[in-house]
C-alpha cells in the first residue's frame, strides 16, 4: 500500500484533489483530447467573435433571451 501526504491549503487552492490509477487517467486524458478540439483565433475572426459574445451578453442581461430544450422550441 502507497501512502500520500496532501497539503490542505494546496487542496482548497485547486478546489479539490482526486486520485486515479494511472491507466484510468490516461484513458480518460486520451478520451478528452479527442472531445472537443481548440481553435485559436486571431485577427479580424477574434475580433468579429468577441462583438458577437460581447452582443449575446448584452442581449442575456438586457432579458431578450430564453432557455431551450431542443431546436424544435425555435418556432
């Protein structure tokens, strides 16, 4: 049996800690990179996304927005 020693202001710092056999975390890091891919922008694209948070924000708090459960509720 291995024995752990863990800090507890390094475990309230990073909310938590979990342990894993090694096996399990690597499928699981592996099963993540395949999730969802990152896309970095620059230039004129960032900026056009940017307004277009920055206009959904606006539209969120000023109400004009509203939850959906499904594409069909778009009618």
């Amino acid at each position: 049996m291995t024995t752990a020693t863990l800090l507890k202001k390094a475990a309230e710092k990073d909310k938590g800690v979990v342990v894993l056999p090694i096996a399990e975390y690597e499928s699981l890091r592996r099963a993540a990179e395949r999730a969802v891919p990152e896309y970095y922008l620059t230039g004129k694209a960032a900026e056009e996304l940017d307004q277009l948070v920055e206009e959904g924000l606006r539209e969120h708090a000023a109400g004009k927005t509203r939850k959906l459960r499904s594409l069909a509720d778009l009618d």
